[in-house]
C-alpha cells in the first residue's frame, strides 16, 4: 500500500502519486455543452484532494453524441 503513495513516471509526466481520480458523468454542463463554473470548482475540489492522475467525465465531439443534455462538448458550429 505504500508504493501507492510514491511518486512515478508515465512516459514524459510525472505523477506525484499513483491515485487516480476516474472519470464520472456529472450533468453539472450548460445544455449548449459548455463548462460550468460548477465543474471547475468540483474538478478543483478533487485536485486539491491529492490524486496523481484526474480524468475529468467524458465529452463528445458531436453535438449529437452526447450521452446526457448537459455533457460537456467539443466541435465547432
């Protein structure tokens, strides 16, 4: 259990730790799939926790891929 405190490296990062944060769907976005000050602060909060590695929720990249309405998205319009 130790080691997962160590520090390492995962090809060019170095992680202060081997904790990772795993994505999860939060429905905190903006219907238009934009971030929310909200996410940020959650995303924030976690980060601030100590995790080596965060993995934020999964986004689109279609407006019609989404998973839920409020789903972060990225493509252009």
């Amino acid at each position: 259990m130790e080691r997962m405190f160590n520090g390492f490296t995962l090809g060019d990062l170095k992680l202060v730790n081997r904790f990772v944060f795993p994505p999860i769907k939060l429905g905190y976005g903006n219907p238009d799939g934009t971030v929310t000050d909200r996410q940020l602060n959650f995303y924030q909060q976690i980060a601030r926790s100590g995790p080596g590695l965060l993995i934020i929720e999964p986004v689109s990249v279609t407006a019609d891929g989404r998973g839920h309405p409020k789903q972060p998205c990225v493509h252009f319009t």
